[in-house]
C-alpha cells in the first residue's frame, strides 16, 4: 500500500489542526494514515539516530546543562521533527514526529530491556523539548492534555515560605511572592521527591510553576509504559507483515549491540587461568571484584551478580562457576552445604537453569553505572563512578597506570559507553595476537551531586576523564604492563 | 530474670508449641485482611517458609485464617517471611498464563541492619548488638518515622525488631500498599543520605540549601550524640577514631586543626573538639564562614544517620520477615516496638521463644482465673483457650501494641468510607 505524503497536504488545515493542535505531544493517538514504506524506514531510522544522540549525550554531560543542550541543539537529525520554541506550525515536521515515535513502538516494545531503554531516552527528548517552550505554551499544553494540578493561596504560601525556600536551589522569597506554586501528590513529582529538590508534606509537595515539567515527565513515563505494554500484545499481528519484520528486527539490534550472552569462547578459560586473567584482561571493576572474593572469601549479592554474569560472559560453564564460587566461599564462612542450599541457586539462576529460567546478560558499562549504586560492604558498582578520586587514583597507580594518565581531569572529552566483556575480549585479542592497540575507555564521573562540593587549593585528580591523547599513553602503558606480567 | 536460654536445637520441640498456643493467628490474619475491603485480598497474598534443614518453600498461600493456623501448625517453619499480594493465588501460579501472574500490591517495607553501620560503630561487628549501638536504631526509628508522618502523610507505620540486629518497618496505609517500584525506590531515595561503599571516604555530602527534611533529621541526631557518639561510641578517643573523624574533614579545616595541634598538643585537639569548642569558636567561625561548610553536620550525620537498604524497599514482591516470626538463631520473636517507649526499648528484654513455652507451662494467677469466668460465655473454647494463653505470657504486651495498631486502621477505614459516602456528621 502506498500514499504520496503529496496527497496528504491537499487533505486541508483543519484536520490536522486537530490532530497536531500543540508542537509537543503526549503521542496519545496513533497515526492513521498510509505511507510508503520507504518513509516508514527514514522516518524510523532518523528518529533512532536521533534517540542514540540523545543517549550518548545523557551519559557524558548533565541532562539539564547548557552544555548538553548545546549539544543537542546542534544535533543533526533534531530539526526533521522539531520546531525550536514552537515558534511555527510546521505540520510535516509534527508529522514525522508522530509518525516516527510510533514505529519505534514497534521496534523496541518486545523486551524489558528495550522497553527501557526506549522510554528513557524519549523522556530525555521530551524534557529537551520541554524545556524550550515559551511559557505560555506551557500552560496551554496542560490545558490541552488535562493535566489539573491546583495552586495553593496566598496565605498558604505566607505560611510556608521558609519551608519553600530551603526545599529548592532554585526558590527565593520573590520567586514564592511571585509565582504560582502547585499542590501535587508525591506519586507525580517522584524525581523531585528522589532527590530532595522540593518541599514534602502530608504526602503533598509544593511545585513553583517552571518545575512542571518533571511532572509533566512522569506522567509521561507512566503513559508510554503502558501504551509500550498493549503495543507488545498486538506485535505478533504486525511482525508477520514480511515487510515490517526485517526493519523492525534492525531497528532494535540496533541499540542492543552485542550483549554477551552468547559465548563463543564457551568453555574456553579453565578456573586456574582466572587469577592471571584478572590481572590482565579485566577491566577495573572486575579486578576489585575478583580481588574482593579472593580476600574476604564472600561477595554481597549485588557484587556475586555482577561478578558471576561477567564470568559467564567471558566463557565459563555452569559447572565451572558452582565450582569457583564453591571454593572460594568454603575457605570463609559457609561451608559446602551452605553454599548448595543458600548460594547454589542464584548461580543456576544466573545461567537460566531457575525460576523463569531467563539467560541473564552480564551488564554493560551503563546498567552498572547507573543501577543499584553500592552502599557499606559492597564491591560492586563502577570504580570510576562510584569510588573516591583519591581512592581511586591509588588503585590506578598500583595497576601500575602512568601518574600524568591520571592527573588529567576536567577535560572535555568524548568517549563511547562500553561493557566490560567487550574490554576482556579486545583485551585477549590484543595478547593472543597482534594487532592494533587496546582501547582503553574510560567512564567520565559528572555528576555534580557526587562530587564535594568544596573546591581544593590543588586540582584533586578525579576518576577518568581522559582526552584521547592521554588515553593512548595509557593504553601505552597498560600494554607494557600486560607485557611484563 | 526474662529469657530462658535458648537453644537452636530445641525449636522441634518447641515451634509447634508456638504455633498450637501462641501465635496470634486472629490479629495476623485481620491485619492482612485489612478489612475485607478488596475482594481475595488475604487469599492472594505471597507467605515463604524456612522449614527444617534449610528446606525454602515459596508461594504459599491460604483461602482463610483456619487453612493458614493449620497449615502452620503442620510446617512449623523455622522463618516466616511475608510476599506481595498477586494477581491470582500463589499457591497457583504455575497455572496461569505466563506474564498475566504479577505481583500487585504489598506494604511499604524498610529494613535497617546493624551490619551496615560497622565502619561506624566501634563497639561491636557483624552480627552483634550491644546497648551502646542499639541507640543508632532508635534514632533510625525517630528520623523516619517522622519522615514517613509529617513528609509523606503515611499514617500506619508498624515497627517490629527483626529479632537479631535490627529493624523492620511496615508501612500499612492504603496509598503506601499501592506504590509502583519506582515510587518506592523514590521514596528510599528521599530518606538515603549515607551513600557509598567500602571505596567512600566521605558518605555525607551537603550543600545549600539545606532541605528541611536535613534539618529535622539532624534535630533527632543532635538529641542523642553527645551521649551516643562522644561518649558511648568514644568517637575521639583514640588516635586511630580521631583519624577517623578527620579523615572527613575538608582540607582546609584540617590544615587549622594541624596547627592547632602543633600549639596545643594532641590532647587539647580531642578534648577542644569534644566540647565543641573548637568549632564554636569566633576563630574557627570566622574561617568556616565560607558557605558550603557543613563538615560538622556531615559527620554527625555520617556516625548516626539511618542507612536502609534501598532494594528492600524498591521491591514490589520483596519478601519480609514477618512480625511474630522467630529468629532462629536468636530465639527471639519479632515483636512490635512501641514508639511511646523508644527510649526504653531493650533488645535483650525481648521474649524467647523458650521464655514464654516456659511461661506458658506456669499455673494460673487468680486474676487470670477470674478472666477466664468472664470469657466462659463469650466465645468457643479453641479460642478461648489460646486467648488465655499468650496473655500468660511476656508476649501478651505485644499482641496488645498490635491490637491497637489494628484498631487505629479499622478506625481510619471507617473514616474513608464515612467520608466517601459523604455521611460525614460535623455538626449533629
């Protein structure tokens, strides 16, 4: 079935008017025109160029920065589907916005991980989007998407005004005179609530008008959850389409990359090499877990998951893994029977042989960065996000990591998210065999609220932040030390 | 004398003696009723046993109170641990479609462990509590119990001692049980502020403004650590808890604290910021009136602020102890604490198991003889029975505490409806 997008302009103003009456959307209703399947495929494809954008940007700066608004303004794929402060009507622009957010549905409702990472990164191009409208384009989209959050009196404000402004950086006394403040239940500001930036009380937290957008957020998260969930139900009738199924396989491989879970080295690495391994081939966050079980005989959940689904990535068996875990915790607390009772099962779980016997995949660099931060006693987490930078730079130095590598912070620097059994395996590549150098990427630490807020009379080296220069030296240096190990 | 000793090898023997006598199987099974008001409500809750031997058992569920007494009573599990309520019964779900058997509601759970306070409590390690640390559990309780009342207007907050090293709390009302997971983690989120692992220096990190939720917090704090920190916990009373302590200062204070040291000698350092005199000051002010500094409140939070484990309460179908349930290792039951007698609370004068089987073997005061007349007529003698019997005991005080825990819900779900049905009376 074909249709011109020619046609459709003849189809008149008022119609579309309806269908587009505000520049962003909630993408409630589905499209329900034809089109020609070569639109269907640049539609869906600029749209995803642009949502990995959007990703890679959402990791290496602040997601409310200038800096990263900067960047995302500048993005070439943004301008097809957007109009900067709503300032035009643009219908074919809005067009392509509806249309191409739906066939992504398509693409990426299948799976949890995909889903998740689709409503993600959606949500980042909504805030963007957001956050540039006019403000009384603001006002008109809550009208227009009935979204009825009530504003408290002036007495009220009197009487919580200190409340107010010790809640939020952003509030002042002339801010809570002059603005409206809204009354919204806590279950839709969740990120506000999260991370402290808004005043709580009796279940109620108190909004000045410029922090709606959050709200708004959320409940835009909550619509797309559930709108990705019925799509899911209806995709098999899609999927036999012969037409749509290859795209829309591309589509989602796509993002997912290589995931791991096939080994193709399965059953390669005996337990006896792992010790050596771990000093070689493994990333740091590894090395501190592997190094973490070696001393203590134990590991905590958070860290046994990490740990043992990277070691089913990097090829051991099932009964390889009971055996090292088995081992290694006998020498501490638990003795055999223990360990079968209590920890035998979360490893079989692990590789698919329980419960609903899913094959877990090892987290990539991301999922450990951003979920399930460590807190007392734990190994797991990220080294470069999640650890001190003094900390930190001593480890690196006894991994024998030049000192100039390490000094340099603060730059600028670009990098691209990687998954530590990708490091293991470029890192094996490099030492089975010759060839080009191991890339060594290093994960930036931005996250203002991480860092101390009070400044040093010297430069405090901070977890990697590396330019490419410095990453070569200490790719340099690395190779040398694999050499000598 | 108020704990029989307790051994671990005795529980055969004395579980089913718990479970036939004392167990408060009538208010356990109306607290998770919650009145009836949902259909299926008690029948699709989520229960897991620890049987003998390790043995685990999962989804576990019962159509009625008298299904769930006698299925107790023939298990006699070692642990009780409390799921979700689920789309269909538990004990049934391998028969429902796959993807269709999800875990709907469940009360808002925090769990907080002693365990994770060892790099700040110099007393004890591990497994072990002592009445100088258990302190840090009261002030747990205080900070969030208000937290979860005044920030969040939750209304229904059960505290029950885990029976070892901690804490539990079960927060019960309607809007609490109907959470998402995200709503959950936001709200743990809200309470964390001692982030990091064994890699973290410095776990309390503040800056302007100061949330109120922060002030209030360090209100309860301030009360107890004088007594707690300075004293009980001797947090510089030696160089290696000195060290410590600075180790979380910012540089620049500790540079004055260095020539401080040089004028005054080690001794006057400790002693000066003992007192807090040091930072009280004009000098010391005059340095830290730079904005940003809040090194003091930082580490006093960093000794004696909650730390709870987000993912216990993230967890829509995260599995709990449960209130009355017995700690094997300890004995102890997991009983309800009474927040009007925080202060007071002692771990150690929790009941045993082995207590109160003891107790119950005692004959019968005339007061309890004269009870019994009175309930003759009331109600069936099964009951009557078991009635009479946990009152015997020491564990009579906390079935009590329960009671008017449930009583305080039956009473606000009758509010609900009066003023949904808008029969609200003001004015007769």
């Amino acid at each position: 079935m074909q249709f011109y997008s020619r046609r459709k302009k003849l189809i008149g103003n008022s119609q579309t008017e309806q269908l587009y009456g505000h520049c962003l959307q909630f993408y409630g209703q589905p499209p329900i025109e034809n089109i020609s399947l070569s639109e269907f495929e640049t539609f869906a494809v600029d749209r995803l160029k642009l949502l990995k954008t959007v990703e890679n940007l959402g990791v290496s700066y602040v997601k409310t920065s200038e800096l990263y608004t900067k960047k995302l303004d500048a993005e070439e794929f943004l301008p097809g589907l957007n109009v900067r402060n709503c300032e035009t009507d643009e219908y074919e622009k809005r067009r392509k916005d509806h249309i191409s957010h739906f066939i992504l549905r398509l693409a990426y409702c299948q799976t949890e991980d995909l889903r998740r990472w689709f409503i993600q990164q959606e949500i980042d191009l909504f805030r963007y989007r957001f956050n540039d409208l006019p403000s009384k384009n603001i006002g008109q989209f809550l009208q227009y998407n009935n979204l009825h959050y009530h504003t408290i009196s002036i007495d009220e404000k009197k009487k919580l005004m200190d409340k107010l402004v010790t809640s939020s950086f952003a509030v002042s006394g002339s801010t809570v005179d002059g603005k409206d403040f809204y009354k919204v239940p806590f279950q839709d500001a969740l990120d506000l609530v999260r991370t402290r930036k808004v005043y709580l009380n009796g279940g109620y937290v108190y909004i000045p008008h410029q922090d709606i957008v959050t709200i708004v957020l959320n409940d835009f998260r909550t619509r797309l959850s559930k709108a990705l969930a019925l799509t899911a139900r209806s995709l098999p009738a899609v999927q036999s389409d012969e037409r749509l199924q290859p795209l829309l396989n591309h589509l989602s491989h796509a993002y997912v990359g290589q995931d791991y879970s096939i080994q193709k080295s399965i059953g390669k690495i005996s337990l006896e090499q792992i010790d050596p391994l771990s000093a070689k081939s493994y990333p740091l966050c590894m090395r501190q877990l592997h190094r973490g079980l070696r001393d203590s005989h134990h590991l905590r959940h958070g860290g046994r998951m990490q740990y043992g689904l990277f070691l089913k990535g990097i090829g051991l068996t099932l009964d390889q893994a009971l055996q090292f875990w088995r081992s290694e915790f006998v020498k501490g607390k638990v003795d055999a029977d223990k360990f079968d009772k209590a920890y035998a099962y979360s490893i079989r779980h692990m590789f698919g042989k329980e419960g609903k016997r899913t094959d877990y995949t090892p987290y990539s660099c991301m999922k450990v960065i951003l979920s399930n931060p460590p807190s007392q006693g734990d190994q797991h987490g990220c080294p470069f996000r999640h650890s001190d930078p003094e900390l930190l730079k001593q480890k690196l130095q006894s991994y024998k990591v030049s000192p100039s590598g390490i000094s340099q912070v603060g730059k600028d620097s670009g990098f691209s998210l990687n998954h530590p059994n990708q490091y293991f395996m470029e890192s094996q590549k490099l030492l089975g065999g010759p060839g080009a150098g191991v890339k060594v990427e290093v994960k930036r630490e931005d996250n203002p609220a991480t860092k101390p807020p009070n400044p040093s009379p010297h430069q405090t080296p901070g977890p990697g932040n590396l330019p490419q220069e410095v990453a070569a030296e200490i790719t340099e240096d690395l190779d040398s030390f694999f050499q000598d190990a | 004398m108020t704990t029989a000793d307790y051994d671990q090898a005795s529980l055969p023997d004395l579980l089913p003696l718990y479970y036939r006598r004392l167990f408060p199987f009538s208010q356990y099974h109306r607290w998770l009723n919650y009145g009836g008001v949902t259909k299926n409500y008690f029948q699709n809750r989520e229960f897991s046993f620890t049987l003998k031997d390790d043995i685990y058992v999962r989804y576990q569920s019962f159509s009625t109170q008298n299904e769930l007494e006698k299925e107790m009573q023939k298990m006699n599990p070692y642990k009780i641990d409390i799921g979700a309520v689920y789309s269909h019964r538990p004990n049934q779900h391998n028969t429902v479609k796959s993807g269709s058997f999800q875990a709907l509601e469940k009360e808002l759970v925090f769990d907080i462990d002693m365990t994770d306070y060892d790099d700040v409590r110099s007393c004890c390690s591990g497994a072990d509590i002592c009445p100088k640390c258990w302190t840090l559990m009261t002030i747990a309780i205080r900070i969030l119990d208000r937290a979860l009342r005044d920030d969040f207007g939750f209304r229904h907050c059960l505290w029950v001692y885990s029976g070892r090293r901690g804490v539990h709390c079960w927060v019960c009302d309607e809007a609490a049980r109907k959470l998402s997971v995200a709503a959950r983690s936001a709200v743990a989120e809200y309470l964390s502020l001692v982030k990091g692992g064994d890699e973290t220096v410095r776990k309390v990190v503040l800056s302007d403004p100061i949330h109120p939720f922060i002030t209030e917090s360090l209100t309860v704090v301030e009360n107890y650590f004088s007594q707690y920190a300075l004293l009980g916990q001797d947090i510089l009373g030696s160089k290696e808890a000195v060290d410590k302590v600075l180790a979380l200062l910012p540089e620049d204070i500790l540079f004055l604290c260095a020539t401080f040291h040089m004028i005054f000698g080690v001794h006057s350092v400790a002693s000066l910021l003992a007192k807090h005199a040091l930072m009280k000051t004009a000098f010391f002010n005059q340095m830290t009136a730079k904005k940003g500094h809040y090194f003091e409140m930082e580490i006093m939070l960093q000794y004696c602020y909650p730390r709870l484990d987000v993912n216990v309460s993230k967890g829509v179908n995260h599995l709990l102890k449960s209130p009355f349930s017995v700690h094997p290792k300890t004995g102890r039951i997991s009983v309800p604490i009474d927040l009007r007698e925080l202060d007071r609370f002692d771990p150690f004068e929790v009941p045993t198991i082995s207590l109160i089987c003891e107790e119950l073997d005692q004959p019968k005061t005339e007061e309890e003889q004269d009870d019994n007349m009175e309930n003759e007529n009331k109600k069936e003698a099964g009951e009557r029975r078991k009635m009479r019997d946990y009152k015997r005991t020491s564990l009579a005080k906390y079935v009590k505490l329960f009671d008017n825990f449930l009583e305080e819900m039956a009473h606000s779900r009758k509010g609900e409806v009066l003023k949904n049905s808008g029969e609200c009376n003001l004015n007769p």
